[in-house]
C-alpha cells in the first residue's frame, strides 16, 4: 500500500483552460514530447492508481501571479491553443482573486471522482473514514500558500476576510483540510518564504521580512484551534527557518498537542549552527544576501541539499518530538542530487554569525558523472532517499526511539513542476519502491550506523511508504 502525502494530480491540467468544460480531467495523462519530463503528468489520478497508491493527500493551489508569466508554466499549459494562454494572460493581470482559483482548482478535482466505472475516487473528511479494502483510490485535501485566503484579488485585503476563508474550511459541511501550508515560493503576508526558485528569474521570488507577521500568527492560531471549529494541521514547507523557528514555539506554548507536519521535505544533513557556507554576499540586484554552500555529504556517495527550505536536525527534533510527520519529497535538487546552487536570504533575516563560512565538509570520491549507466543513475537517486531515511533515524532515535521509523513518510510533490528522482519518475513508478528501499535500506544503514535487522526491513518499508501516513491522518485528522 502506497501513500502519497503530497502531490498535485490536477495541476497541470486545471491550466489548460479556464473553461472547466474544455479542461480534460484529472485521469489524463498529458506528455508534451519537448524532452522537458517536468512537464509532462507526473501524478495523473491514472498514474496513483497505477502506481498502487490507495491515499493521496492533493493541494488546492492557487497559481501565483508571478508563475503565470513564466516561460516555464506557459509549456505546461502547452499553449497550442490561445484559450489557454488567455488564462494564464488573466492571472498575470489579476483578474482572478486567489481565493476564487483555489476554489475552482478544487471544483476541478472534483469533477473527476466519478468519470467511468474504472476512473474513480473517494473524497474522505477523517482518516478515519480511509479504508484499505476499497478499490478505489481516496483522497484528503490540503491546501498550498497562504496567499489562496486572499480576498482582495491576488493581495491581502481585511484581515477578517482572510481568517474567514480559513473558517470556510473548518465548518463541519465545508471539505476538510489535512493541513495548510502557510506560505509558497513568492511573498507571503503570513510569513518570510524561504528561497526555492532557481528556474525561473523575478524578484518576487526573493524573501523579504522577518518571519512571522501578526496576520501569520493569528491565521496559525485560527488554524490550530479546535474551538472554532476542525483542527487543520499547520505545514512547516517553504517557511524561512526564522519563520519555523518561531511558529515551534507557538505551537509549544498554545498548542502543544498540535503535531507538526512537513508534507513534501528534503534534509540539510546539519546543524542550522553550523551550516555548510562556503561564501556571503549582499546582491543589491536582488536585495537579498546570496549565500554559497558546499555540497554536504552524505552516506556513502549521496548528498544532502543545504539550503534552508529544508529541514535542519533541530527541525527534524520539533517534528519528531511534536509527534508529528515528514513526508520526504522525490525531488532531485530537494534530495541534494545536484550541486546546491546559491540560495538568498532575507536581509532582514540574516545574521553574519549565522553563515560564518567553515571549511570544506569531506566530499565523496565518487561523482554523479561517473555513472554512465541508466540503471546507476537510478540507483544512485534512490540512495539519496535512503540517505534522508536513515538521517531522521540517527537524529530522531536518541529523542523518541524506534517510534522514529513511525513518523517518516512520502511527500513526493509530483506534478508540483519538480524533475523527480530517476528511479520513480512519477506515481505509476511507485509500484517499484517497495523493491528498491528493501535492497538498498539495509546496506546503506549499515555505513549510516543504524541498527536494521534484516527482519525488520520489510516492515520499516511498508511503514514509511504507505502504514505511517494512514496512521497519522487517523489520529489527528
């Protein structure tokens, strides 16, 4: 049984018109034969199903303004025909409020649970309600970027109008959502985004601020709250680590039975007190600091990316403590498959202490281009998912035990315009997962120092792909 707590089935195709009744549905796998495999279906409802996958927890997601006009989204779209690209022309203009695409992203969703006998899906309001017998593929909604609780067109307006899209959600009629992540890739009013764009060129994608803002932390508390209605889990993606740092200690003072969740992650493999920076700068063109970093190493020839959009070990420790759940991401650049490029950090954030340059960490003999097999390359790029398994493992078991193998999930972010890890390309590859992690779990946690017994693979296996996230949504949600 396979679980995907992140992924984005109708993404691809809800940009293709803005006419519901032009859009092809959720089942369809598009391929643009451009040789640009981000482009292509990555987690069509087809491919979960495919791929085995009984749960998927899918974003409704609002595209940024800033995302429309890029060269990038405009090939997804495949702009062959004009409809669509009026759509996208729209909300580059700002003639759709957020708040008004998120909803429709969701009627778009919807309309695909019953297409066919054989295309169907169930849209469940607990973890409760999942059930491992049915056919079907389930599916729980979440939501992706504060910025989709705009009520002022595609910037925040009242604050109570904001807090009131959020209350939608959490009447007991309303779809319910499994989490929200309060900020994306571009400016938040709720918080400082941390740096993830490094396709697409625009100041909007720098961070600015300094974490939390007043909005942010009364939209967490609404959030969180179970007085006014369902709870709804907050997300620590793409929070700057300012931001995370101090959303763990509101949650440790007012909701302290609230668990964390960080639905689609990668690790920095370090101390946020000592982060790999080989050199800083201030970039006046960008009004960020540009910060380089060293590749930091891995278990044997993998690598983890050192930027701050991913989880440092003190993150790792409040999620894990909060008894909370981190889905890894299958994102090439998120697991440290590449070398890091330069990250920018919010002025208003940075400390010169905090990116004091160190020496070079010990870097691995051997290097990506010295596979020059297919079959190498893929079990390379499943190596550094073992890599990011095994190093929640050694931080987490000192603090909670072997309740750690327990809060390790898939976050894949299919379809959420990633290049994905070789080895699982997209969701009908899930299938081959279970496989690959049984061989190479073991063999890596022996270099890793941890303690697998090899009667326990299998089962360390089933839990992480598919039994810990269907564990977590039955309790908490």
């Amino acid at each position: 049984m396979y679980v995907d707590i992140h992924c984005h089935p109708q993404f691809k195709t809800f940009i293709g018109s803005e006419s519901e009744a032009e859009r092809k549905n959720c089942w369809t796998n598009l391929n643009f034969d451009v040789g640009l495999g981000i482009l292509d279906s990555q987690s069509s409802l087809s491919q979960l199903v495919s791929g085995q996958v009984k749960l998927a927890v899918v974003p409704l997601y609002a595209l940024e303004n800033v995302f429309a006009k890029a060269k990038l989204i405009q090939l997804a779209a495949g702009l062959s025909h004009h409809a669509k690209k009026r759509f996208l022309q729209k909300i580059e203009r700002e003639e759709f409020g957020y708040f008004e695409l998120m909803q429709a992203d969701m009627n778009h969703l919807l309309n695909s649970a019953n297409v066919s006998a054989d295309k169907q899906f169930k849209l469940l309001s607990s973890g409760g309600q999942f059930d491992a017998t049915n056919p079907h593929l389930q599916i729980m909604l979440c939501a992706e970027g504060g910025h989709n609780f705009y009520d002022n067109g595609q910037r925040f307006g009242q604050t109570q109008k904001v807090i009131d899209r959020l209350l939608y959600f959490k009447l007991p009629q309303s779809p319910r959502l499994v989490y929200i992540t309060i900020t994306h890739l571009s400016h938040s009013e709720f918080c400082t985004h941390a740096f993830g764009m490094k396709m697409l060129k625009s100041n909007a994608f720098n961070p600015k601020g300094k974490g939390l803002s007043n909005l942010g932390k009364r939209f967490i508390r609404e959030a969180l709250s179970t007085t006014n209605g369902k709870r709804i889990l907050i997300d620590a993606k793409h929070m700057s680590l300012l931001a995370r740092q101090q959303f763990y200690a509101l949650r440790a003072a007012e909701f302290p039975d609230a668990p964390i969740m960080a639905s689609h992650m990668g690790l920095t493999g370090c101390s946020w007190q000592r982060k790999p920076v080989r050199k800083y700068k201030y970039d006046n063109s960008e009004s960020c600091y540009e910060v380089t970093y060293y590749r930091q190493p891995g278990v044997l020839d993998t690598y983890f990316n050192p930027w701050s959009i991913n989880l440092y070990d003190e993150d790792i420790s409040e999620i894990l403590l909060s008894n909370g759940l981190i889905g890894l991401s299958l994102d090439q650049r998120i697991l440290g498959c590449g070398t890091p490029a330069k990250e920018l950090v919010s002025p208003d954030e940075f400390k010169e202490a905090d990116f004091k340059p160190v020496a070079e960490p010990r870097m691995h003999q051997l290097r990506m281009e010295e596979y020059d097999e297919v079959h190498e390359v893929k079990a390379w790029h499943l190596r550094h998912l073992c890599n990011h398994i095994l190093h929640i493992v050694k931080v987490g078991r000192p603090l909670v035990g072997d309740r750690v193998w327990k809060q390790i999930a898939i976050g894949s972010d299919f379809d959420g315009l990633i290049d994905p890890i070789n080895y699982t390309t997209h969701a009908g590859a899930f299938k081959f997962l279970f496989g690959g992690l049984v061989e190479w779990l073991p063999r890596m946690a022996v270099h890793a120092g941890v303690e697998l017994p090899p009667a326990d693979v299998q089962q360390v296996v089933r839990q992480v792909i598919g039994e810990n996230a269907v564990g977590f949504l039955r309790r908490n949600v």
